[in-house]
C-alpha cells in the first residue's frame, strides 16, 4: 500500500508534525503542544468554563483538566466564579498570557504557510472542515461491523458450488493473511471501502430464486462476522441451498450454523502441512494453533453435511513432497481439490508461481496413491 494512499498514516503524521513545531517554537514560554488550542480558546472566549472547552476540542476532560491547570500554574491562565452562579468557574487570560498571544499567533501562522507551500490550502481548510463535521455528526453513531459486511458479489457462477448454479457473496475480513490470497482487498480492507448493501443483496437472490439453485458464501473468513447467521436464515428463506467456505477457525460458530442447519456443503482449505501452516497464512508460528485447523477438520469430516478440502498449490510454498504429506495428513475423506495457483494481479504479495499442468497432474498422481478421491480443479486438461 502506497504510503500517500493511507489517510490514517497522513493524519497521524500531520498531527505529530505539527505537534513537535509547536513543542519547539513554544518551549522557551514553557507552553506545550497539547496547552496551545486550550489557551487560544480561552483567550478568543474569555469566561468561557472547563465544560466549554472540553466540549469544543472534544478532548477527554481529565486530559483538558490536566492541561487547563498547567495554564493556571505557569500564569497564563484564571479562574474566577461566576457573579450570578457561585458554582461555576469561568477562565480567563493573565497579563502573562497577553504578554505572549501575539507570539503564539505569528506561530500558528508560521505553521500555516509552511504546510500551504505548493498546496490550495484554502481548499484544503475547507473540505478538512466539513470532515471535521462529519467526523463529530457520524463516527460515533457508526456501529463498526455492525451488519454483515458484503465485499463482492458474482452473480452467477457453475464452478463455486459443485453441481448447481450459483452466486457466490464475498465477505469482508479474514483472520489469515495468506502471501498468495487472490483477494488482498477482502484481506486489508481499503479506506475507500463500502460494504455492498445487505438488503439489496437478498433483494438480487429473491429475484434470482427460480434461476439459482444456491449460494455461496466466501470471503476472506465469513465465520468471522456476528451477523452471518441472520444473513443465512434469510437466504434459507428464500428456498436456497448454501456452500460455505471457511478457513478453520470459529468453530463454535460453525458448529451453530450446521446445528441450525444452515449450510448444505461445507469446503475447507487446507493450506499446507502442519509444520508449514503458519507461515503459509502469514503468522508467526508462536501464535498459530495447528490445533484449532485439526479440530476443524475432524468435525467436518463428521458433521454430516457434504463437504470439500481443498489445497492452493503454490510453488514457492509447497514442494511436491509437501502435497503428499497434507494427504496423509487429511487421511480418509469426501473429497480433496488440488487447485492451481493463478495470479489475480490483487495478491497480497508478488512472486509466486504455479505449477504447469504437467506438474500439476505428476502430483495428483503421488496423493491419488493416499487420497484416491483427490481431483484436480481450476486447471486446463492436457
């Protein structure tokens, strides 16, 4: 991800920029970065109280009180009780602090036209106001992932679910973070993103029930999400029948779902031996449990839903030898689909290879000889 393309690491970097100027041109008045919009305000709003200012730079009033009582400390800044209101206390500027405003303005300035250099920074001021505004009206009131979030939808498809015509719903989220994924977007979720609305989405399959025979629900990870099973209840609704994909963690939900029966075909990947796991989803080894994966595929295998493995054959990452180990360790089971690498162009990192088809069926030959049910998917016959 491109530097200049993450609005968070700008932000962050702007914020602290600024703060350490202030820190510097400030220090001989003993006044910090974190005193500065405090001491403006009060001088611009003399009388105004503690709750003003808390309530204006939205700043936690512990920190605001902190910060205040430093300015009465060094002489900047008064308390005094209201005539009317004995209870409450108005701040107001010193004699020191007039001694030092017109400083501190030059200042503020100063940092104004050093950021505006080769920038419309009016423009800029402008539209970092209204985000300003949405920022205090909306984020707040924003449940974070508080409905299913719906990253893709291919409306038709004879390959994601064997033996029926379905669409296939992409989730947002993954607890892996595979180097090979082909869906870095559904991985590293975008800042620009925007969930596909839910509603829409179950509009589309109600309209599509006499055509489609399933859905598929892939992702990213979709066991993640708390609202998935209100999504599948509707989908079931609707007459559907469901494939679910998912990597091996969430158990407890998935044993939910099939308890409620929800899914119709489970597919699991299995994305290498147990010794190469972690690093295969990109974690480190210390905080990867090959338990959790060897838990999920016990139940699977007994659960009593229809269900797939299947293996992403990559050749930076696995060795003809390793596809033989991941067989014997799958053992006995419905079916096994070695799948061949492609490069999406969107993968989380760059450099991988497949295996040609010649290779491809040398290795289904070897884990025929363990799995004989083992097929090959996604790769062109010979």
């Amino acid at each position: 991800m491109e530097m200049n393309e993450n609005f968070l690491v700008n932000i962050s970097v702007l914020y602290r920029n600024v703060m350490k100027y202030f820190d510097h041109v400030l220090s001989k008045y003993e006044i910090g970065s974190g005193q500065i919009i405090f001491l403006i305000y009060i001088n611009e709003n003399e009388g105004c109280t503690m709750q003003d200012v808390t309530l204006v730079s939205e700043v936690d009033k512990g920190t605001t009180t902190k910060s205040i009582n430093r300015l009465i400390d060094q002489g900047y800044v008064q308390v005094k009780q209201d005539t009317r209101d004995r209870r409450i206390k108005r701040l107001y500027t010193t004699n020191e602090a007039v001694k030092v405003m017109n400083e501190i303005y030059k200042y503020r300035n100063m940092c104004r036209n050093s950021l505006a250099k080769n920038v419309d920074f009016d423009t800029f001021s402008e539209i970092l106001s209204g985000v300003t505004v949405n920022s205090r009206q909306n984020l707040e009131k924003t449940e974070a992932f508080g409905q299913l979030k719906i990253g893709g939808l291919l409306k038709t498809t004879l390959l994601d679910y064997p033996g029926k015509v379905a669409a296939s719903i992409f989730t947002s989220g993954c607890t892996f973070k595979c180097p090979f994924c082909h869906n870095k977007d559904l991985v590293y979720i975008p800042e620009d993103y925007e969930a596909m609305d839910v509603e829409s989405v179950l509009a589309f399959l109600e309209k599509r029930k006499n055509i489609l025979d399933g859905v598929c629900i892939s992702g990213g990870e979709p066991l993640m999400q708390k609202d998935l099973i209100p999504f599948l209840q509707e989908v079931k609704q609707l007459g559907y029948r469901i494939k679910l994909d998912v990597t091996g963690h969430f158990l407890d939900r998935l044993q939910e779902i099939v308890d409620m029966h929800l899914v119709d075909y489970i597919a699991m990947d299995v994305k290498n031996t147990k010794e190469k796991y972690a690093m295969t989803v990109g974690s480190e080894v210390d905080a990867f449990s090959i338990a959790d994966i060897e838990k999920c595929m016990a139940y699977i295998k007994n659960c009593g839903v229809k269900y797939e493995f299947r293996t992403t054959v990559v050749k930076e990452l696995h060795t003809k030898d390793d596809v033989v180990e991941i067989a014997k360790w799958i053992g006995s089971c419905e079916a096994w689909f070695l799948q061949q690498f492609k490069d999406s162009g969107n993968c989380i990192q760059s450099g991988f290879h497949a295996y040609d088809v010649n290779e491809m069926h040398e290795i289904l030959e070897n884990v025929k000889k363990v799995i004989p049910c083992a097929e090959l998917r996604g790769v062109k016959e010979r």
